[in-house]
C-alpha cells in the first residue's frame, strides 16, 4: 500500500480506535476500527488525506 499520509494505526478518534490500515487512494484512507466502548463493536473509518481538507468539492464528493 502506498503511504500518502501517515499511518494513523492506533490513534483513537472520537469514539473509534484505528486497528489497521484497509486500503488508502486518492482521496482518503480507510481503517478497520473499534468502538472504545462497545466491545465487539467494529467498523470500517474513512478519513480524508489532510492536504485535501480545504477544497469544498473534494470533501463533498468524499462525504458521499
């Protein structure tokens, strides 16, 4: 996998830990994760790449 941002393996958010990097593109990032709270509770965690952050049509066409 290429490392366009830095890996974020372990770092919590929110209420999310990050467990391991799934895949990562052009836009973003995605984390298998798991809930601080719920044990058992797994998710997957899309997060935009930081340089991207600023463009209002990148984080539109990301959210959806």
């Amino acid at each position: 996998m290429s490392n366009i941002s830095p890996d974020l393996t372990g770092q919590t958010l929110g209420n999310w830990t990050l467990l391991r990097l799934l895949g990562e593109g052009g836009f973003g990032a995605v984390y298998e994760a798991q809930h601080t709270s719920i044990e058992g509770r797994r998710a997957a965690v899309k997060l935009l790449h930081p340089h991207l952050a600023f463009h209002k049509d990148i984080k539109r066409r990301f959210i959806s």
